[in-house]
C-alpha cells in the first residue's frame, strides 16, 4: 500500500470529509489525515507549517463551496505560499456549473501544482489522485 | 446767266406767304422766303450763301443724309423734323421738289415748309394709342362692342365675334347677344346691367358664362360704358374678353390651395413654417391644438415667444443648421416642455426652403407626437429589465437547487456504496447514522428552498400600512429571552406614529433577522449595542439597523453578503440564509436593502420601504 506522509481535506460537510477518509484509509498508509471547516483554517494551518519547517501534505482534497473562504479564495492564496514541491490538490465539487470548470481549468493552467477536478459523488479514490510522479517522468 | 434768274425770281420768292426755299445742285440756298427764315428763326444774308444743310443743323427726325437723298431725288418727299429751341419744341414738316429748267434738266431743289406745331404730338399719340390698343386687344383677347341707343343698332368688333364663335359677317341684335349667355345667373345679371346701363348710365365690368354659337362654355368679362353727350347717352361701347383660360386656372388653383390646406390643417401632425429668423408664417390645426391657440397668435412668433429659452435656443440651432447645411434634419426625436411643463417627445423634422437662388429662406417643420410610443418603450424597457432580473434570479436559484440537491444526493449514493460494501457491522452503523443525518439536511434544504420560492412566487403582495414600532415591539418580545440572555442594549429613536408599507409578516421577518444577526456577530470584547433609526424619504421610509458587532470585510465579501449559503464568520448558527431571504423579501415590496460596515466597529443595514401602493 502507498505511504504518505500527510494529505489534507478542506470541506464544510462532514459526510464528504467521513467518505475521503474512508476511502483514503483503503488505499494509502497515511497517518496524518487532517480535515479543515474551510479554506481560512487550512491555509492557517500550511502557513504555520512552512514557518515550522513541518513536511506539508502531498496531497489536498479542496471543496468548493465553504463559508468564510472558499476553494478559489483558498487556492488564490495557496498559490502565494513558498512551496518548492508540488502537490496534488483534487477540487471536490457537487456544482455542474460550467464556470465552475472553466475556472478551475484557469487555475490549472497557471498554477506550478496538480490540479484535479471532480465531481459528487466520489466512490473511489484514483491513483492519480495521489501520484503524478510516474506520469510526469 | 444764274445770277439774272436769281434776280428776277427775288421778290417773287420773297413774298411768298408759305415758307419756300430755293437750293442749287451744290446745295447753296439761292432764295428764300422770309417766312423760311422766320420757321428756321434765321436771319437772311444774301451775300453770304449758306449750304442749305446748316440751316437743318440739330433738328430731329433729319439727319445731313437722309436730307442730301432728299435734295437730289427725282420726286417729290416729305420729312418731319422738330426743332428744339428756347422758346420750346415745334414741328416742322417739310416737301422737297425737283426744281427743272425749260428742259426739263434739274437745276436744284424747292423746299417748301409748314410749321405742323403741336397737332402732330397728338396725332402720333393717338396712333400710339391706338397701336398699343390693337396690342393690347390681340394679347388679352380683348373685344369690343358697340350700341347705339337712337339706331337700337348693336355691332360687334371682330374678336368679340370670334370670341362667340360667330361667322365675321354675323349681325348681333341686343336679344340675339343677351341669349348667348348662359341660362342663370350669367344671363340675368348681364339682362340687369343692360337695363341698367340704358337707364342710369351705369358702367359695369363682370365675369360671366357664355355659351357659344359652337356650344361652348366660356367665361367672359364683359364690360360696358355709357358715351354721352350733354347729360344724355348717345352710345354705350363695351369690352369683351375671353378670360375662360385665366378663369379655370384660377379656379384649378384655389382648388389645389384648398386641398393643400385641408391636408396640411388635417395631418395629425404638426406642421409650421418659418421664416429665416425662426418666425412661424404658417401653422396647421394640430400645431395650434398642441399650443392651444389659434393661427392668428402664432403667426409671427418665434420658439422664444412660446417656450422656454433652452428648449427655444435648441430648436433654433437646429432651424440655423438646417438653413446653413441646407440639408434637411429627418426625424429626430425631441423633447418639448410647454410653458406649463407639461413634457412632449417628438419625431422631427425640418427641411429648408430654398428660393430661386438656392438660398434658403426659411424651412418646413413637421412633428409628430410620439409621447404615447415613448411611454410604451419606457414601459417595454421596464418590462425588460424586470425580466432581465427575474431571469438572473432564476439562474441564479437554479444553480442554488442544483448544487444544493446534488451535494446531498451525491452524499446519499456515496453513502449507499459504502454501505453496500461494508460487513463490519458496528462501521454499518455508523454509515446509517450518517445516511440519517444527510437525509435530515436534505429536508432542512428543501424547507429553506420552499422558503425562497414562496417568497418569489407570491406576486400578489398585500402590502399594507404597518406601524413600524409595534413590529419591532412584537420581534423584541419573541427574541426577549434571547436578548436579554445577551444583554443586548437596544435604542430605538423610531416616531411611535410612523407607519411603512409593507407584508406584516415580511416586516417582522427582516427585523427578526437583522436584529438576531446583530446579537449573533457581536463583538466579544463589547456589550451589543442596537440603535434603530427611521427617515422618511421622497419616495418611501427609510429604515436602519445599527450594531457595534464584528462588522464584515466588504472589500471581500461585498458582493456576496446578501447570497445565498453565504457564510463569513466562524458561527455554528450560520446559516447563510437569513439575508438571502430577507433581500427576496424586500425586494418583492419594490423596496431594498444596502448595508456598510467596518471590521471591527459594526454594520448599518438600511431597509427602504417604497411609499406608493400599487
């Protein structure tokens, strides 16, 4: 089984975060499974982290819908963060909007890290929602 | 041999009683009568021969040429001159004769003259006139007539016949010539001014109808005038003209200017003419209507006599350009304001006169009211924007629902697989347990849904009066647990008489939730703090809600605050509906609500309560 450090879920619904735990649990050793209420609180979380010199997750499980911030506000400032590594950030939405997509296909382009994009409901963890070494060598 | 001739003829000559003058082939006067001399006021000088030439010298209608063909011509001609002297104008008409020897040889000329004095004048001012008469008659076909009263005898010039169409050889009688014209009026007026004429002397001059000898209709002035002589008339001559012509197109004309003016007065459109200075020369009814005057108090007037000076020097610099560009200014719309105030939109146009140099002297204006069309488009428009909001809610709601029941159905067939999946039972448990409490959302959803579209529904409002503070009196009771548990202070400056309108139950609904709100996001370090203010404004009542809480960062969330599941402070209780509904609320009462805030410091909602009932 793939062992990982550390992975982040950011989402308001603790069904979601109980289902990505789960899920996370059948497919990666992972010890620290960390969920935050909304974007605020994990970006909090990863600035402490970078002044702490504490390894940051290899991957972010990101909803968008959030009170206080939301997934775009988190990633805005997310992607201000001296972060040398990438990391995979999988963007969770039950949203069918199309601007939604485009939006985070902007994202995508522009930004140093992985981004995924998916929809509700999840039955299952990807590999590559966890790994993009081997495609990108 | 020359010389004795001359001598013997001397006193001969001399004493002729008409003026005679003797000239040799080199034109020297030989003789002359003193009479000669006197015509030519001349003194006689025997020893000096003149040429006879210089006795003509100046005298018009004779020149040296003309006299030179005289004097040696082989017959007999006549010449009229006129002097011009001091005492004034005389005419002389002079005879030149061959003078012949025995043999029939010409030895020079007789110069016979008469002193014809002023009845030439008048006789060549009578052939004038008579010439420019015949003119005149031939132009203006122009007859005569003629009646002498002691003969009974009536004769008719040529063009009066023709005009009658008539054989020249045609002998009228006064019956035969009253019968020609036209049975009626015509023939009874002109049987009236005979009878007239014949009794008092009474000229005449009138435009009636004849038929003519071929059957036609024609019109005729026919005029007459009694001749008399010593108070009795001798004659009574008369003119005839063929005016049939002038008539018609006279008549064709006035038809076409009553046609014009019926159209232009009957356009439901007005229309007025100005001249160079922007003065009306003409206006239709609809013009005058729209003025409430009549032609005669516009006529003259420019735009400054009847409108106010904006709307006066607009219109003028619109006449100027058009007269300048000489291009017309085809429907444009305007505005006009009647001295009353009262507001006219216009489609207008003007189009510049020109006269025959090209030069414009003025310009055409017609306007049409389009106040009724441009109320209709404000309406359309109107209609179109409420549309265009309605629609963007609607969008807008719809990825609300969508999201909302997708995130709950998406959580419900995640659940299922996992329970589908599990064989512990003690985890099965649990994921029921889960499944249960997505089941609970999901209903807390459809509620605040319904809750929304109950709201935006209910189009038939019934907004009524409401006293505002018993509203906020009857929210403080039902919150007096919770308020007081929060030992909120409330100050309330609101007038106890002041009534908004409103849906009763919307009314306690908004302040129901800005005032939980205001408690809700105080301040940790402070007691809350709530002062409820209103103003009454032009339209409506004004309605503000104060707190010292936590305030909101409206750089960030401005645009959000009133969405819906929009949350910004870490609160249990959130959530993020109480505003959403509220907006909805106040917006379908045709009011508004606006908020400022600073962190930190507090929030002021602001409710307007739009006054008019519909």
């Amino acid at each position: 089984m793939k062992k990982m450090n550390s992975i982040f879920i950011v989402d308001d619904d603790p069904i979601t975060v109980f289902g990505i735990q789960k899920m996370l649990k059948a497919s990666v050793a992972c010890e620290n499974i960390l969920a935050f209420h909304n974007g605020k609180l994990a970006i909090d979380q990863l600035r402490q982290d970078i002044e702490n010199s504490i390894p940051l997750p290899e991957v972010i499980f990101l909803d968008i819908n959030m009170p206080i911030m939301d997934g775009w506000e988190f990633l805005e400032e997310f992607l201000k963060l001296p972060i040398e590594d990438k990391i995979i950030i999988n963007v969770i939405t039950s949203s069918i909007d199309p601007s939604d997509y485009h939006k985070w296909n902007e994202f995508r382009l522009k930004c140093f890290h992985y981004l995924n994009f998916k929809n509700k409901p999840i039955f299952k963890i990807e590999t590559t929602d966890l790994s993009r070494i081997n495609l990108a060598s | 041999m020359k010389s004795t001739q001359t001598d013997l003829n001397n006193s001969i000559l001399h004493q002729l009683p008409f003026a005679t003058a003797l000239v040799d082939s080199s034109f020297n006067l030989i003789d002359v009568s003193h009479t000669w001399y006197q015509l030519f006021q001349a003194t006689p000088d025997v020893n000096n021969p003149k040429q006879v030439f210089k006795f003509f010298e100046g005298h018009e209608g004779c020149t040296p040429e003309l006299l030179e063909q005289y004097l040696i011509g082989n017959d007999i001609r006549t010449i009229r001159h006129k002097v011009s002297s001091k005492e004034g104008i005389s005419w002389l008409e002079s005879t030149f004769a061959p003078w012949f020897d025995d043999d029939k040889n010409i030895q020079g000329t007789i110069i016979q003259t008469i002193d014809i004095g002023r009845q030439t004048q008048k006789d060549i001012e009578l052939e004038q006139t008579k010439e420019l008469f015949q003119a005149t008659t031939e132009i203006n076909n122009i007859g005569s007539w003629e009646y002498n009263i002691e003969t009974e005898k009536l004769s008719w010039c040529k063009m009066t016949k023709q005009i009658h169409e008539v054989p020249e050889d045609y002998e009228p009688n006064v019956s035969e010539a009253i019968e020609f014209y036209k049975q009626g009026y015509s023939r009874n007026k002109i049987s009236m001014l005979f009878h007239k004429i014949l009794q008092e002397g009474a000229s005449f001059n009138e435009r009636l109808q004849i038929v003519t000898q071929k059957g036609e209709e024609k019109w005729v002035a026919a005029g007459g005038k009694a001749i008399k002589k010593e108070g009795k008339t001798l004659k009574i001559f008369g003119t005839f003209q063929d005016i049939n012509q002038q008539v018609i197109a006279e008549k064709r004309t006035k038809e076409s200017e009553r046609l014009l003016t019926t159209l232009i007065d009957n356009l439901p459109i007005n229309v007025f003419i100005k001249d160079k200075d922007s003065r009306k020369i003409l206006v239709n009814k609809a013009e005058c209507n729209y003025l409430d005057t009549s032609p005669n108090e516009l006529i003259g007037k420019t735009d400054f006599d009847l409108y106010d000076n904006d709307i006066a020097k607009t219109s003028r610099d619109e006449d100027l350009e058009v007269m300048r560009s000489l291009t017309p200014m085809l429907g444009e719309e305007t505005i006009n304001a009647r001295k009353d105030g009262s507001i006219t939109h216009f489609l207008t146009s003007k189009i510049p006169l020109l006269d025959l140099d090209g030069k414009a002297y003025g310009l055409i204006g017609m306007s049409m009211d389009i106040t009724n069309l441009k109320q209709k488009e404000e309406q359309l428009r109107n209609l179109i924007n409420v549309t265009a909001i309605q629609n963007k809610k609607l969008i807008n709601f719809a990825h609300i629902v969508s999201h909302n029941l997708r995130s709950h159905s998406a959580n419900f067939s995640m659940l299922l697989d996992f329970l589908i999946k599990e064989k512990e039972p003690e985890e099965k448990e649990r994921i029921l347990g889960m499944l249960s409490s997505a089941s609970d959302n999901l209903l807390d959803t459809l509620e605040n849904l319904n809750e929304v579209v109950d709201i935006s529904t209910n189009v038939n409002l019934d907004k009524k009066s409401v006293n505002l503070n018993k509203s906020i009196e009857r929210v403080q009771q039902n919150l007096s647990a919770f308020l007081e548990k929060n030992k909120v202070q409330i100050t309330n400056t609101i007038d106890d008489s002041l009534q908004v309108k409103s849906v009763p139950a919307y009314l306690e609904s908004i302040i129901l939730n800005l005032m939980t709100n205001a408690v809700k996001y105080r301040h940790p370090m402070r007691v809350p703090e709530i002062t409820l203010e209103a103003s009454k404004e032009p339209k409506g009542i004004a309605f503000s809600i104060t707190d010292n809480g936590l305030g909101i960062d409206l750089d960030r969330y401005g645009d959000k605050i009133f969405g819906m599941y929009k949350t910004f402070h870490n609160n249990k209780d959130a959530r993020g509906l109480g505003l959403y509904i509220i907006k909805n609320q106040i917006e379908a009462m045709d009011g508004y609500i606006t908020v400022d805030s600073s962190i930190n410091k507090g929030s002021v909602f602001k409710v307007f309560f739009y006054e008019e009932n519909e």
